[in-house]
C-alpha cells in the first residue's frame, strides 16, 4: 500500500488535467532514480504472536523511539494515533495486519539501496525489544486471519468492508502477505508504455524467481507464489493486467480510462477519511459527493488503491514479486533496472515472448504462481525463461553501468543465479525449513530474520 500524501486541494477542470499529472513525472535519463519499497512481518518469537499496535513494545512505542532515536518525524496522527513516520530516507509505514514498510528514498544504484535498507534495519533492531524478529516471507507461514490484529488506519477500515464483496481472499491479502517493489522513471509518454509492456512481460516469471509463499496456516499450498494467487481473488476491478498493456500502441489516456473505471476506496478531506466505496470516480468528477467536488488530491489517492501487476502513476511500479530475504530485497532493483533502463534489454525481453498472444501470456501467469520455476509453459521450461530474463538484466545492468560510470550494480543478481542453479527457489527452501522445525513459527522466524 502506498504512503499518506499531502492533500493537493487543486480542483480537476478536465481530463486534460488528469494527463498533465502523468506528463509532469517525466524525467531526463540523467535524472532517473530506483526507489525499492519492502514489506516485513514483527514476530514476537516468545509465542509466535504477530506484534500488534497498542501493546507494550508495540508499533506505537517503535515509532516513538524511532522519531527519539534516528532521523525521522511522525505523519499527523490518524484518529489519534502515529501510524507513518518520515525522513529523508522515504517512509515507514504499516500495512493492514503490522507488515512494517520502508518506502525508500530515490536512488541512482542499488549500492545506494543496500546502505538504506541495512541502515533501515540497524534502526528497528537498535529500538526493538530482544523478543522482535524482523522477517520477509511472501506471506506468513503459520497464522490464522484472526491471530493477526488489524492496524489502526482509518483507510484499512473502509478497504477491510468492501474488499471482501469483491474477492474472497482479500483479508488474506490486506493481513497475512509482503512484497518488495520497485518504482522507476520514465521519459516521455512513449518510454512509459514501453517500460509498462516490457514488465508486463516480465512480471510473471520475477514472479516465479521471487517466489516465496508455498504455505498458508500451517499447511503447503502446492503454490509456489501462493501471495500472488491470493491477488487473482481479491478485487478483480483493480488487480491482474488490463488488456491494453499488451498492446505498444496505447498511452497515457487509456490508462486514464482504465483508472477512471476502476470504483473508488474513499476521498479524504481534514485528515479523514470519507468513504465512498465502489463509487464511480467519473461521475464523481461530474456531479460531486455531498457538496465536495473531486481535486487532484482525490485523484492522486484513487491512484495509490488501483492494483495491477505493473503500475503507473508519475513513475512505474513493479509488483510481482514476494517478499524475501535481503539478497532477494536487493536482487529485486537490480533485476527490474537492468530490464527497464536498458532500451537493448526491453527489446530482448519482448523477443521472448514473440509473437505475443494474450491468452498464453495470461496462462504463463498461471503456472508462475503454482509452479514456479519449476514450470512449463508454451513458452518452454519457466526455468530456462527465468535464466533469460536473469541474463538480460545482467547485459544491461553492465551497458548502464558503462552510461552512468558507476561501478556494475550485477553482483546483486547471483543470488537469483544462484537459485536457478541448484533449481531450489525461495519457496523450496522456506518449505524445507518449515518442516525441518515441524511448523513453529518461532522457530522459523529465527532462520529467516533480518
């Protein structure tokens, strides 16, 4: 889920204002950035329980340290409670069942997001009381919906009533699962659609390297990514690809309409949230909500609640891939730069998957979320896919590195490599471990903390 944002009053006049928000995210080459946002799960390993918000030790009392102890100031406090802080490394925020995210600051190599995101560690452990265990799972091996507490975030509230008309697993989404993303820029309008095609390509197979969600309360799933089956079920209106992105011939105002089109979650006006689920943002803008009238604030917060694999708002979202641990935290940017920075990349991406149908594209999703690396598809062996996809990132990883004159950031792909490899994902190897300790979280939470 995306950070609070300051409320941009400005009154939308047209569509036309609608589109210049895309334009004004266009950035010359020299000043594209990466920022890498990642999810984690706080476990007390005394008992296994998931942290809650109010208790002794709880987030409420490490966001306060944090603020006494480091470089960071809290958001304004929603129904009375501290739930964002800021800084200028980015965010940390907390999602619906106390996964803790750090939405980094831009950087201009993963060099820079490694010493973030150690830094960002150091920090949690250095407030954290000695029962805390920091952990990145694609979602939470062990736990029931009811064992995770909700936080205390007015908007999760609104999210928690309507989600559930919509999908059934969507409490499963909002409580028990974590992701690593990473935003890029783009260009020009033509650089955006055609970073957003290549990851639509892309983004099943990351999904099948990153895959790290094979159980779910207590018992194997038989999925590989079972987080990303879980977002099939959760809100068909705002997840999965629309149909436009495989095409290379669409543009800012398709995306438009098909944010447009998509129902609304709430607006916000004096620091509330007002609800107004399923809601059409059209007719929004035409008629008004009980005498308020839509503004670019609104617009910009209807946004942040459209899910589909790969996003755009003034830069391009990736979202494939499961949580994991730190060398898949860094292997995530690294990958997703080489593939999307790299014109020569993009172009060998798309020879992949020549010539595009839809319809076997979509299947690849599917069998890169029950199978993994280990599947096949129309397209040969997803493992064969995943060693290209890994190759191509690296080609360009090493191109940029000689464009920008920095050290080559490829390094951080061998753990991928590495996994291909021995043709054990993340997935095979948290399944392993949890068998190993006969399902204790605890004792798993161990093996897998930061």
């Amino acid at each position: 889920m995306s950070r609070e944002q300051a409320p941009n009053s400005r009154p939308i006049d047209n569509h036309e204002t609608l589109l210049d928000y895309f334009r004004q995210g266009e950035k010359p080459r020299a000043r594209r950035a990466i920022g890498t946002e990642t999810e984690k799960f706080v476990i007390r390993r005394s008992g296994g329980q998931m942290l809650s918000f109010e208790e002794s030790g709880g987030f409420g009392d490490l966001f306060q340290a944090l603020t006494k102890r480091f470089d960071w100031e809290p958001t304004p406090p929603d129904q009375g409670h501290v739930v964002a802080l800021v800084g200028e490394s980015g965010a940390v925020t907390l999602e619906p069942g106390g996964q803790l995210e750090l939405s980094g600051a831009l950087c201009k190599t993963v060099f820079e997001t490694a010493r973030e995101f150690d830094t960002h560690t150091e920090e949690l452990k250095a407030v954290a009381d000695d029962d805390l265990a920091f952990v990145i799972w694609g979602m939470n091996p062990c736990v029931s919906l009811d064992d995770v507490p909700w936080m205390p975030k007015s908007r999760y509230q609104i999210m928690r009533d309507y989600l559930p008309t919509r999908g059934d697993l969507a409490h499963w989404m909002m409580k028990t699962t974590c992701t690593i993303q990473a935003n890029f820029d783009f260009s020009s309008e033509e650089d955006a659609v055609d970073m957003v095609h290549t990851g639509v390509l892309a983004s099943p197979v990351v999904g099948a390297l990153f895959a790290n969600s094979p159980i779910r309360e207590g018992e194997p799933t038989g999925y590989q990514s079972y987080r990303n089956y879980i977002w099939t079920r959760t809100d068909p209106d705002r997840t999965g690809v629309p149909s436009f992105m495989y095409r290379q011939d669409w543009g800012y105002q398709d995306y438009l309409e098909y944010v447009l089109n998509v129902p609304m979650f709430f607006i916000q006006r004096g620091g509330n949230y007002i609800d107004m689920a399923g809601y059409s943002f059209t007719d929004f803008m035409a008629n008004g909500y009980e005498g308020l009238q839509a503004t670019m604030g609104d617009f910009q917060l209807h946004l942040t609640t459209v899910f589909p694999d790969i996003r755009l708002k003034q830069f391009v979202e990736v979202r494939s891939a499961d949580g994991g641990p730190r060398e898949a935290v860094l292997a995530l940017p690294a990958l997703w730069k080489g593939l999307l920075y790299d014109e020569a990349a993009r172009e060998a991406v798309k020879d992949l998957f020549y010539p595009l149908v839809e319809v076997d594209h979509r299947a690849l999703t599917e069998i890169c979320y029950v199978d993994g690396i280990h599947g096949q598809s129309k397209y040969g062996p997803v493992h064969e896919l995943a060693a290209n996809i890994v190759e191509i990132a690296d080609a360009g990883l090493s191109r940029l590195a000689s464009e920008e004159g920095h050290p080559s950031e490829t390094g951080f792909l061998a753990p991928l490599q590495e996994r291909l490899d021995e043709k054990r994902s993340w997935a095979d190897l948290l399944l392993s471990d949890f068998h190993e300790v006969n399902g204790d979280l605890s004792a798993l939470a161990d093996r897998w903390k930061l």
